[in-house]
C-alpha cells in the first residue's frame, strides 16, 4: 500500500505511522515550575541527538506543561521508564491541571539531582540531568506553525544505579527499558546481540 500524509488516505481504521517509526525510547521528563512545583511526564517523541557532549531532544504535541516549565527554569531531568515502573509511568502521563504534581499521583518518591534544582525519580535505573538549549516550535512545509514543539538540552550529569552495572557496562537485560510502539503498543528490551562496525 501507499498513501498521502496529507490525505491520510490509507484506509486503515488507525494512522500506522507512529508504529512504522518505533520502537522510540520513552523520555520521562521531571520539571519544576517558577514556583518550584514538581512535574512529571512521559514523551515518546524522545531521544539523543549527540554525545560531544551529550544532548537530547523530546517533541510535545502542544506547548504543555514539560515545555513550559523548561523554558521558564532552564532545567530538567529524563527518567528511565522501565518494566517496573510501567504503571507509575502511565498514571504520570494522565492531563492534570498545572502544579498538581504527577509524583504524588503515581506513588512516586523524587530524589534530589546533583546539578539542577528539578528532582528525578527516585526508582528509575538513570536519570539525565540536563540544562535547556532551545526550543523550536515545528512549521510544516507550508511555513504555518504546528503545534509540535521540539525541547533540546545538554546532559550535565548522569545518574546511573549501580546495580545495572555489569562488568563496566550498563546492562539494559537488568533496566529492561520501555520502548513506545504505535496505537496501545509497548515494547521492552530484554535481549541484546551484538555486531562490530566494519573497519575502513
């Protein structure tokens, strides 16, 4: 089959694409607002976008808490959404009014970070701390604006829980990461292999 994004003239009951591009890891994002209020979200548009030095990005479908949050403190962290935190993270990503904090509804203790203000989760396996670069508000081929805003951030330090640390490496079989698929669907990561680059 083929079909027109603008059309969305696919004829399937769903839109396929969010489950043609997957899995995404899942970025849990922590934040504080001006009044120091925690908050706490999941967003599946999520990922690295560069290790020197390390940076990452997360879209949101509107200009939600996350985002505005961010651009007000110039700070947040990304949890890592494992297995066992599946349920806590699905309850945080209920649409609460602005300062009712995500954590307390989803039973969640927050941990201090070391080079930001805003908290991480407590439980989550890693957290990236991370200092705001700049937020892009997507237009589409058009020129109009959408309502996709892209969030970009410096990782300034890393937490990382010493018991998924096998041998020097962080072992994912032991964090066993959530991955976000299209429709309902969610994937965890349980077994890896390996492949070496070729040489020049």
């Amino acid at each position: 089959m083929h079909y027109e994004t603008s059309k969305n003239d696919h004829g399937l009951p769903y839109n396929p694409f969010k489950a043609i591009v997957a899995p995404r890891p899942i970025g849990w994002i922590s934040t504080l607002d001006k009044e120091g209020r925690s908050n706490l979200a999941p967003y599946s548009f999520f990922n690295g976008i560069g290790d020197a030095p390390p940076m990452v990005m997360f879209a949101s479908s509107g200009f939600k808490d996350s985002a505005a949050n961010i651009a007000a403190t110039g700070e947040f962290v990304c949890n890592m959404a494992s297995q066992d935190l599946q349920e806590a993270m699905n309850v945080s990503s209920a649409p609460l009014a602005a300062g009712v904090s995500e954590f307390e509804l989803a039973g969640l203790e927050m941990a201090p970070s070391k080079l930001v203000k805003v908290p991480r989760v407590a439980s989550a396996y890693t957290a990236l701390e991370c200092k705001h670069l700049q937020t892009i508000r997507m237009q589409d081929l058009d020129g109009n604006d959408t309502e996709s805003w892209v969030v970009f951030g410096q990782v300034v330090s890393v937490y990382i829980d010493d018991s998924v640390v096998v041998d020097g490496m962080l072992d994912l079989t032991k964090v066993r990461p959530l991955a976000r698929l299209g429709y309902k669907d969610y994937a965890v990561v349980e077994e890896l292999f390996q492949m070496a680059r070729p040489s020049a």
